[in-house]
C-alpha cells in the first residue's frame, strides 16, 4: 500500500545541498529494500513454454496484440528511487517498482476484471498463477512480489527517509 511522506521531496533537495554524502546514501538504502520486490516478481513470470502458444513470438506475425517473451517481459521489471512528476492531484512517488513491458502488464492484471474471458480461462486452466493483492492492488507478478514482502519494503524505505532527517538534522544544528 502506498504511504504518504510530506517533505520528501524538499528534504532530497537539502540532502543534495548540505550532505552529498546522505543524498547518495538514501537512493541506495531505498534501492537494497525494492531489489527484492523485483527479484521475486521477475521469478513468478512464466517462461516462454507456459504462456498459451498463441501468445508467444511467430515468425511472419502481424498481430497487433503484444507477444509474450519472457526475456523481455523479465528485463522490464525494475525499480526507481528518483521523484516522478507529480500526477493530477498532486501526489509524486519517492520510490516505485514498475513494468516496462507490455505483455508482462497483461500477465499481471489478466483476469482481474473480467475472469471468464476465453483468454484467461485458457491460460489459467492449462498453466495457473496465483493473483495476490486485493482491487486496483491486485496481480500476478509485481503486486504479488509486493503483497508477500508483507510491507517490509514500505517500512525499510520510510526508515531510510526518517534516517536521512534526523542525520540532516543533527549535522544542521548550531552550537554555540
């Protein structure tokens, strides 16, 4: 689940401005609790032999629906530890795990809405896969990774940002 952090943001551009060392630091503390989340969810991909025969590469294919390859769908799973720009309401996301791929996207949400199409009927009958989250939250490979960290990432990242602060903190008081 999403956690909302006010001053994130405004605390990475200090860390840059009076600590270079803590703002290389902190990218790294929230890079070592998603590399987990990302390692796993690239293991529950299937290979390219349990996906329907269909769905994968053909030689002379004009299909305009995404194939599956495994390789690639792997290789588009990753993380980011950068701000993205903020959305419509406002909200920015500090750190995030994505899928760059597109039919590693379908693996992962197929069958949340609609469970009785014929594709996901086909693919879950012959080769499974377990959906773990729950709503908008809820697939196969990434929500799944996410969901069995049991929120040890949220917390590792709210810990390296709260770390960050108070180290900030301690360095920028004056005495005298």
């Amino acid at each position: 689940m999403p956690a909302s952090v006010k001053g994130a943001v405004a605390l990475r551009k200090s860390l840059r401005q009076f600590t270079p060392d803590l703002a290389k630091a902190l990218p790294k503390e929230v890079a070592a609790a998603l590399k987990p989340i990302t390692k796993s969810a690239k293991g529950y991909l299937p290979d390219n032999g349990q996906v329907l025969s269909g769905w994968v590469t053909r030689e002379n294919s004009q299909a305009r629906f995404p194939t599956y390859n495994a390789k690639i769908a792997k290789a588009g799973i990753g993380y980011k530890t950068t701000p993205s720009k903020p959305n419509r309401r406002g909200f920015r996301s500090l750190a995030r795990v994505y899928n760059k791929s597109a039919a590693g996207a379908i693996y992962e949400t197929m069958g949340r809405k609609t469970t009785s199409s014929p594709f996901v009927q086909n693919q879950m009958s012959k080769y499974g896969g377990q959906m773990k989250g729950s709503d908008k939250m809820q697939g196969r490979a990434l929500f799944r990774a996410y969901d069995e960290n049991n929120g040890k990432a949220r917390d590792a990242v709210l810990s390296a940002i709260k770390s960050a602060a108070t180290k900030l903190n301690q360095r920028s008081t004056v005495k005298g």
